[in-house]
C-alpha cells in the first residue's frame, strides 16, 4: 500500500514526506484550489527533492501548460483531475506516467465512465463527486461501490481519507488499490501538513505491511 500526500505548498512539509517515507507527494497546479503550488513553492526546490516521486495535479489544463510544469518542477507523474478525454490522456502520457482521476457519486458506470481509459493511463484515481469543487473538499464518497470495481488497472483512493481510517483501508481487499491519497484531513490549514497526523498514518499502514 502506498500513500500520497496531495495538495503540498511548502518546501519544510515536502522534506517532511521524505523523512517519513511517504511515496508520494502531490503537487495541485489549478489556480482555483486555495493549495494552489505555482505561487507557493520553489520549483528549483521540488526539482531537487530526491527520494519521493513527485505529482503535478492539473484540471483541464491546456497540453503545453502540462509540459512546461513537468520539466519545472521534475515531475514522476501526472494527475489530471478534470473532464480530460482519453486522447487527451493519451497525448500525455507520450511524456509521462497519467493518473485519471475520476469523481465519485452515487453510482458509477465502470464500463462506460471508466473503461475507455484503461488503454491511455497507468493508474486511477477516485475521489468524492462533490460541488465544493475539483477535490480536496474532506468528503467521502460510498467506498463499498469499490466492491464492483471490475478491472486491474491499479487505482488511489482519494476523498476525505482521515488519519484513523488506515485500518479500514488496508482491510478494504481490494487488488486493484495501489495507494491512499490523502489531503485535507491531514492540515492545520489549507496547504500547511499536520505532519504528527501524517507520521501515525504512515505508521499504522507500514506496521500492518510489516505484521
């Protein structure tokens, strides 16, 4: 089980995720998201930053915007959290890895919503359908819709994933969850980690690999 940290703004919180062997750290590039990275954190700095693989978070943005981003900031992967077709996702990921995210409601449709984007990604990613807006809102979508989930293609488990939740997740049995992607529920503030929240949660998810 790996984990994300998403919606990172300073350096000290992205050196922290490192210290506590988080395996992601998620970076959001949409200027409406008040964790908005462009105008929070150094590029230079990010690029730098070994030993963690790095997502940028994009919602709808243009192609040329992505690649500049991905080469500023050095970026493992990217995350593309609006209503991106699949020749979109194709295009970019003939420069990297493409996480799709898609937005949980009351019910899905695997095979239509879903299944034309197996071909053009390399993970998925759902998080909780919410008017609040793209992600990042603290809530939780219906988990046990998960239970159908008719694919292998790996996936994040994103939506108001809390630090008492890890038990939960890791008893969930689902072969296709890659990893939990966290955010909110881990801050003092938007943008600012509560790191003791993040070192319990990393610990309760590595003892139970461990046992």
């Amino acid at each position: 089980m790996r984990i994300k940290v998403c919606g990172i703004t300073r350096i000290t919180d992205l050196q922290a995720l490192v210290d506590n062997s988080v395996d992601y750290a998620g970076f959001i590039f949409y200027e409406k998201s008040p964790r908005f990275a462009g105008n929070k954190i150094d590029a230079r700095s990010v690029r730098e930053t070994t030993r963690i693989k790095k997502a940028g978070v994009f919602v709808n943005a243009p192609l040329e915007q992505i690649q500049r981003t991905v080469s500023d900031y050095a970026l493992d992967l990217v995350q593309l959290h609006g209503d991106e077709t699949p020749e979109f996702c194709a295009a970019v990921r003939t420069f990297i890895p493409v996480v799709k995210a898609f937005r949980i409601g009351d019910n899905v449709n695997w095979q239509t919503e879903v299944a034309p984007f197996i071909p053009v990604t390399d993970y998925f990613l759902f998080d909780t359908a919410s008017v609040k807006g793209y992600g990042g809102t603290g809530e939780r979508f219906n988990w046990e819709l998960l239970a159908a989930y008719p694919f292998d293609h790996p996936f994040f488990l994103s939506g108001g994933i809390s630090a008492d939740q890890a038990a939960e997740i890791l008893e969930m049995q689902l072969p296709a969850l890659f990893a939990a992607d966290v955010n909110s529920k881990f801050e003092d503030s938007p943008g600012v980690k509560n790191i003791p929240l993040v070192k319990q949660f990393v610990k309760q998810i590595h003892s139970s690999i461990i046992k």
